[in-house]
C-alpha cells in the first residue's frame, strides 16, 4: 500500500553518501551556529544571565556566579568545535549533557510554579513553560540525531551507552 | 545500540569543557569573585541599573509635573505597564494596563485597539527603579507607536503628589 503513495517508503529510503554527507553538514553548521549565538548572549550579558540563573532559585550564591561565568564558555567551545567540525563528536556530547541540565532546571523549575525568564539565550526573552521545554527537549533530539549519525572518531575502545 | 562512543569522544568532550571552565574563569573572574565574596546582588543591581539607563537614554521621558499636565490635557494616553493585581488595585487616572511580563504584538492589538499609531502615550510603572515602563515603551516603539515617553517616576511618586488615580471595581 505504501508503495502507492511513496515510493521505496516502506522499505526505508537510501540516501547516496554525497547526500548524507551534505545533510550531516547542514545539521552540524545549524546546530553549531544555534549554540554558538546562543552563548553570545550569555557572554555578552554575564551579570543579566547570572540574574536568570539565580531566579531558578536552584543554587548558592557562589555557585551562581561561577555557572553564569563558565556554562557559556563551555557552550561557545563546544559550539565552535562543532561548528569548524574540530571533534564534533564530542562537542555534540557536551552540548547534550548542557541540554539535559538545562531541561531538568527547566522541569523542576515549572513543577514549582516559577514564573521566571528561562535566561536561554538567543537574544529573545521567554519564560519558563512548556514552549521553553519543548525547545530545549527538540534541540536535544537534534544533538542526539547527530551525534548518532556521525561517523565515529575511533573504532577502538567504545564505550556503549544504551542496549 | 542506540549510541556508541569511543573513549576518545569522552576524552575530547572532556577536554573542551575543561576549555570551556578555563576561558570562562579567566574572562569573568571577576563575577566569580563577586559570588565568592558575596556581593552578586549588589553587582546584578548596579549592572541592570546601568543597563536601564543606557536603554532609558533611548527613549523620551517626562516628569511628574511634565506628566501631569500631559494628563490634564487629555491628548495623551497612558499605559500601566505593571502587573494586573497592582493595576487593579490603583492606577492613574484613565490608564490602561500593559503589563510587561505578558506584553505581546496581540496584547498591544488587544488593549490599543482603535489607537493610532501616531497617538502620544505615556508609559510607566511602579517607581523610579522598576524597569517594566522601559520594556513596554521599547515594544510599543518597535510596534511602530511613534510617540512613546517614559513617565520615570512612576506610580508611586504620582500617588504620593495626590494627583487622579483610578480603581478597578
């Protein structure tokens, strides 16, 4: 049946490898150059995000300030690398494990009912909710796809995540 | 397997987060050392005052008496831009509520329906140090309103002259 509709569908599409290599190109610039303005911000603006990240209400005052002075580095690091293609295998690691920090603050942050600016950057404002959430959760999705998708560094010693 | 990653992935992952730590202490030290020494409060506040003047430079302002005669004539409308509670409570007399936190291009369509683009408004919020008059002012203008002005001393300064407030019943 699905044949009539699209084609090859059924039994999955086979991308050539010019054209797989262009998509995984793609993703990687628009996810590298995403964090990348997203850690401009953050960098620009350091005693704005740390106001942001201590409205979640989560950590001490010392604490605040050395996550306000150094997630965005880690962030524009790993957005750069990502973005030159300099070990983005690893650059996608970092970016998905700031994604979930960043999605669990977020979480709990709702489930205590605050109504506060999500400090995410990308130069827009927007409060803590479920768009925030979504967000975060669909660029998380995004890091994954990629970094799944990505030819490894190294064939030697790998480490599995998930069975 | 859902993801393979080699030991090398992890060691570079590491290796550009420790980057990350390194650029980020050496370039913000100073906000790391105002966390340490307790005085991150202060600081925030000092930088979003700073911030609030630079953007209020921007923007025409009046004073209370500048704000008041606007008032009396009656060209000029005015816009609380605080929240619904504070509105509902006391407000200058004949003013709208805009309040900043939910200010969107609906909400603008929605309580300045029928308003021309080219009516002269007055914003403002609770007093001398809230920055909610500044948002709204600064969305109004890229809406395209052309004569925004920021009566900075906001609602408290009025109330306390006894100039004509309203109440919501």
């Amino acid at each position: 049946m699905w044949e009539a509709f699209a084609p090859g569908m059924r039994r999955g599409i086979r991308l050539t490898s010019s054209v797989k290599r262009s998509l995984l190109l793609s993703f990687r610039l628009f996810l590298g150059a995403i964090f990348l303005y997203a850690s401009i911000d953050k960098i620009i603006r350091p005693y704005h995000f740390a106001a942001a990240v201590e409205a979640y209400q989560l950590l001490p005052p010392f604490l605040v300030a050395l996550t306000a002075a150094v997630l965005p580095w880690i962030e524009a690091v790993s957005a750069a690398a990502l973005l030159v293609g300099w070990k983005p295998r690893s650059a996608l690691l970092v970016l998905s494990a700031l994604m979930v920090v960043f999605l669990a603050a977020i979480a709990v942050t709702m489930a205590r009912g605050l109504d506060i600016d999500c400090g995410c950057g990308l130069l827009v404002e927007r409060p803590v909710g479920w768009l925030a959430l979504a967000e975060d959760g669909f660029l998380l999705l995004l890091l994954l796809g990629l970094l799944r998708a990505l030819p490894e560094q190294s064939p030697a010693t790998r480490i599995p995540l998930h069975s | 397997m859902l993801f393979q990653l080699s030991r090398r992935d992890c060691t570079w992952a590491f290796v550009l987060t420790l980057l990350g730590l390194i650029l980020g202490l050496l370039v913000q030290w100073q906000l790391v050392l105002h966390g340490f020494q307790g005085t991150l409060d202060l600081q925030i506040a000092a930088v979003e005052k700073e911030e609030a003047a630079r953007r209020l430079a921007a923007l025409p302002t009046c004073s209370l008496e500048q704000a008041l005669a606007r008032h009396e004539e009656g060209r000029t409308l005015f816009i609380d831009a605080r929240e619904p509670e504070e509105y509902r409570e006391l407000h200058i007399q004949r003013a709208l509520n805009l309040p900043a936190s939910q200010v969107s291009a609906r909400l603008v369509a929605a309580v300045l329906q029928g308003v021309s683009l080219a009516q002269p408004i007055i914003v403002y919020c609770g007093s001398v140090d809230c920055h909610a008059s500044l948002r709204v002012a600064e969305f109004l203008k890229k809406q395209g309103y052309s004569q925004v002005a920021v009566y900075v001393g906001g609602f408290r300064a009025w109330d306390e002259a006894g100039y004509p407030v309203d109440i919501v019943r």
